[in-house]
C-alpha cells in the first residue's frame, strides 16, 4: 500500500478549518478534522478515486469530504495531500505546490 504524507500547506489548511469550526462547536472540531484525514487515507487504497484537475496543476487530483475539496497527487510510492480547501475558496488564486 502506498504511504500517505501531507504538504506544509495542507497541514496550514487542516489547522485553518479547525480553528474555523471551533469558534462555533469547539467539540466537534479535531473529530471533523479527524474525518477529513481518514478520507485522505482512504486514498493510499484508491489514488485514481479522484477527478483530474490539470487545470490547476499538473497530475493534480481533487476528491470531496463534506464540500471540502482535498487536492493531492499520485507519486510513485506515496500519495501527496497537496491542499484541503473550503469551497468557498477561489481555487484558481490558490497554489498546489
């Protein structure tokens, strides 16, 4: 099975959206994030699961948990979570690095 790693800026972005849901369920925050990570992990068993985003970056896929849009790429061996964004995020002024 292919390993899983996280970039700098997804873990940013994973802190963000806790924070976020934290002002108003502060109980629910780390297991929402909890969530989103499982469904990353989810990916080292099915890394073709998401659509093609090319557009943005090359090789770059997206897939969805709850509206968030996780970006990540297949590699050799690993499956990189590139960024988790809200969709209310402009996606085209984002960088996936």
């Amino acid at each position: 099975m292919m390993r899983l790693v996280f970039s700098p800026a997804s873990r940013i972005d994973l802190l963000g959206i806790q924070a976020y849901i934290a002002k108003d369920k502060p109980e629910s925050a780390a297991t929402f994030v909890d969530k989103l990570e499982h469904e990353c992990k989810l990916l080292t068993r099915f890394p073709e699961w998401g659509a093609k985003q090319d557009h943005l970056a090359p090789e770059l896929r997206r897939t969805t948990y709850r509206g968030y849009a996780i970006y990540y790429l297949v590699l050799v061996d690993k499956i990189r979570i590139v960024r988790v964004l809200h969709p209310s995020l402009n996606v085209v002024t984002q960088t996936f690095d």
